[in-house]
C-alpha cells in the first residue's frame, strides 16, 4: 500500500509540474486524460489519491484541471478507440491506467480460445 501511495504521489508531483510548465497567463483549464482497462470502481482510488496529490501543490479540480477519463471495462480492444477519443477531446496529458496481471491473463485466455 506505501508503495502505491509513493507512486501516485510521484505520479501527483510531475504531472503537477508538468501543467505548472504549460500554464499560460490565461487561466486555461488543462485537461488530464485518464484512460483505463477496468471500470471507474475499481479506479476509484487512484483517482482520490491522484486528486489529493495534485490539491497538494495548488491544482483545483475544475479549477485549473479536468479529467477527461476512459474505461475499457476490461475490454482491451477498445482501448485504441478511447485513446483516439483523449485525443480528439485534445487532452493536455494522457495517463494510462494498466495493470499487467490482467492484460497477461486476457492473453493467455485468448491464446487458448477460451473466453473469461
């Protein structure tokens, strides 16, 4: 659990100074694309931890930042059209959400024929 914190928190940090970089004098609202193979429970935490982390060094969400976010809901063949879909929403950074064990699992399950 430390260890996720500390990433997220990292994560938090220079994505933080990576808008603080891009911000322009014109109070823009920067647009933080979030795309996901799970659904929006189980990123639930991410997202209030991200939050948190980005409030920490004076972003506001809706303030100065919005999260355009994407799920596949576990479908990893939409995850090209959500990615096109960030783009065309012209997100300023996109985040990807991944976590290996489930993409090795839909591998393997494909590779035998089998479906979950």
């Amino acid at each position: 659990m430390k260890r996720r914190q500390a990433c997220i928190g990292a994560l938090g940090l220079s994505l933080g100074r990576r808008l603080a970089l891009a911000q322009q004098p014109a109070k823009k609202v920067f647009r933080v694309g979030v795309l996901s193979q799970a659904n929006v429970e189980q990123n639930e935490f991410f997202f209030m931890a991200l939050q948190d982390a980005l409030r920490e060094r004076g972003w506001q969400s809706g303030v100065n930042f919005l999260f355009e976010r994407r799920f596949a809901e576990g479908d990893l063949s939409r995850l090209d059209a959500l990615a096109a879909e960030l783009v065309r929403a012209k997100a300023d950074v996109i985040v990807a959400i991944f976590d290996s064990r489930s993409y090795a699992g839909d591998r393997r399950m494909a590779a035998t024929g089998r479906q979950q």
